[in-house]
C-alpha cells in the first residue's frame, strides 16, 4: 500500500500557498488556536519554500556551513481559528539581501486573515554570526522574489 505523500505546499506565481488544518492539539481552553500555533505553521511554511526551492538547510547545518534564523518578527492575531478549520498560509519574498530577507505571511480562512506576519530571516554562521547566503540559495529566492509593496 503507498502512504499518502506529506502535506507540501505550492507556488502561485510568487506566492507560496502551504495548507494546514487546525487539531485539536492546537486549541487551548477555549476551542481556539493557541497563538503560538501560528508561528508553527508560518515555520512550516517557511520550511517548505526551502524545499520546494531545493534549498537543503539541513545539509548546509550539518557541512558546517550556517543555517536560518527568525531575526525579527511582527504579528497581528486579527480573527481565530478554531477546532478542524483549514488554513492557508500565504508566504511573499518582499526583500533579498546578501544575508537575510524579509517575508510577509498570512494566515487564511476561505476569505477571512486570521494572522498577518512580517520578518526578517538571516543566514547565520555555527557561531551565530550573520553570513552570507550561499549565492546559488540568493539565486533561487531571487525566482519568487516579490517586490510589489516597495
């Protein structure tokens, strides 16, 4: 019997589109996502784009080489998400630099934001020092490279 794939996400354009659904093991007390859940599956996107770009941060970790870093981090929690809905998260690419890039995330359901993210993620050396992004890694991000709020 073949086993179902794992989730995986899917670029629109320039737009990474990764589907999560919300278990029960994400609420809290009151039937709805814990707000630390968000972050997760903003990672998890994150994650994916790497992946999809074939970019392997866990080779590059492992060779020694540096890995990403949430560098800096705004949300807005505006509407909840609650017990079996399916939310996707939409990721951009906004800015690229030598050692780090801004992203912008959201969370959705059907029509509605649920939570609106932007960061800077950098590219750390073993010692936790910013370095440059290997440039074929500069490269692919430059394919989904977003610039359209500048």
């Amino acid at each position: 019997m073949d086993a179902p794939a794992p989730p995986s996400g899917l670029f629109d354009g320039s737009v990474h589109l990764f589907p999560v659904r919300a278990y029960f093991e994400d609420t809290d007390l009151s039937g709805v996502v814990y707000h630390a859940n968000y972050l997760r599956w903003f990672e998890r996107a994150r994650s994916d784009i790497l992946r999809l770009l074939g970019i392997d941060q866990r080779a590059a970790n492992e060779a020694g080489e540096g890995a990403y870093a949430v560098a800096d981090m705004q949300i807005r929690f505006l509407r909840p998400a609650k017990l079996d809905d399916a939310v996707l998260i939409r990721t951009r690419c906004t800015e690229l630099k030598a050692a780090s890039c801004r992203m912008h995330q959201e969370a959705w359901r059907d029509d509605t934001m649920l939570a609106d993210a932007t960061l800077r993620v950098g590219f750390v050396a073993p010692d936790g020092r910013p370095r440059r992004q290997p440039e074929d890694w500069r490269t692919a991000f430059k394919t989904i490279l977003d610039e359209s709020d500048r």
